[in-house]
C-alpha cells in the first residue's frame, strides 16, 4: 500500500489499555555517529495534537511543530543511551536502556507501555506490549517517534558546530557520502561508534597503514 494510502495510527490501543498508557519509541540505531535517543509519551486523550504519524512520513518542519505541541499537551519523557554505552553494552541494549530511562524520566507513571518493534524492552516498571509498526498504527507512539527524532535532530545539529565537516547537521550520524568523505578527509572522532563495521575499518586500515 502506498504511503499516502495508509490509514493514519489512532488511539485504539491506548483507549483499550489500563490507563494511563504510555507509547515509546527511538531514533538513532542505525546511525554511524551520536546517541540513540528514546521518547515515552502519555498523550492527554482531550488534547491529542492532529496530524500525528510516524515521523518518517512528515517533513522536518511538521515534525518540529508536532514536537512542540507535544511538549505542551502531554507527559514526555526522554532518555538517551551514549556512544559509550553503545559500545559497551551493543546498540540493542544500548536502545532498551534508552527506553528505560525515558520511562523512568515521565512525571506520571504509566500502568501500560506500547513499544514500537517486536521486542519488549526489559526492566520497564510497566507492563509492555510490543507492536510492530507500532509508530503507523498507535498515536502515542506516534507521538514518542516525532520527539525523539526532533530531540536527536538537535542534539546532532548541535554536535555538528562542535565537529564539523562530517555533515551531522545534515545527515544526523547516519551514513552518507558527505558524512563518508568527512571521515576520510578528517578521521574518527570521539562520537563515532568505533564497533560500527565502517568505523572500525577506518580504524582496522589506520592500524595497518601505520610505521
């Protein structure tokens, strides 16, 4: 089914759960450089912002609009995962700790969390049921993907003027060409995922190269 086609997510799943109900997801798994980031939000049913979908649907511009309605209207919560944790712990860990801290930074505890994918996360203080492409489908995790992306967006234009010519304020750590030729013009620095395949050949090849 084409994109513009689907049906946009609603608020079934959280209308069924005990309430309240909190939706959680995270940006950031894939990316060569920076945090993974998670959202948990409890959305208020009397003041749901329109226009919530997956954060991959919408232009940046609609994102940052939604996100700031977000902050305004409902029970946010946010928690990160370091390029440290990263490699200490693997990126999968890495995001479920994020997800744990973002639940644990809400100021109301949820009775419920939904969470996009099909693992749960472990360690939530909540029951939890997974929902795989949950972001289409549920409007409170619709919710967590629209924050947690406009939250690391930030964070990585931010990093950006601090190290710049990898074109993070761009392409957010993720791995383009621009942000390729960044590592070969200017080598790794202290925010790449060294265990990341890309980035540990760089590394791997400067070992070789060297006397």
């Amino acid at each position: 089914m084409p994109d513009d086609c689907r049906p946009a997510p609603d608020y079934s799943l959280e209308r069924d759960g005990p309430h309240p109900v909190c939706g959680i997801d995270e940006v950031g798994r894939g990316p060569w450089a920076g945090p993974v980031l998670a959202a948990a939000v409890i959305l208020d049913p009397a003041a749901i912002p329109e226009g919530l979908n997956d954060s991959k649907l919408l232009p940046a511009s609609r994102r940052v609009e939604l996100a700031a309605e977000l902050e305004r209207t409902a029970v946010v919560g946010i928690g990160l995962a370091t390029v440290a944790e990263i490699e200490a712990m693997n990126i999968l860990q890495a995001s479920f700790l994020a997800m744990r801290r973002a639940v644990a930074a809400l100021a109301r505890r949820p009775s419920l969390a939904l969470v996009d994918g099909h693992l749960p996360p472990p360690g939530l203080p909540c029951p939890c049921r997974p929902v795989i492409g949950g972001d289409a489908l549920a409007l409170s995790i619709a919710a967590a993907s629209i924050v947690a992306k406009v939250r690391r967006d930030a964070m990585m234009v931010a990093l950006s003027q601090q190290f710049p010519g990898y074109g993070w304020e761009t392409n957010m750590g993720y791995g383009t060409r621009s942000h390729a030729e960044g590592l070969a013009r200017l080598g790794v620095s202290p925010h790449h995922r060294r265990s990341f395949k890309p980035i540990h050949n760089i590394l791997w090849e400067a070992v070789l190269i060297s006397p």
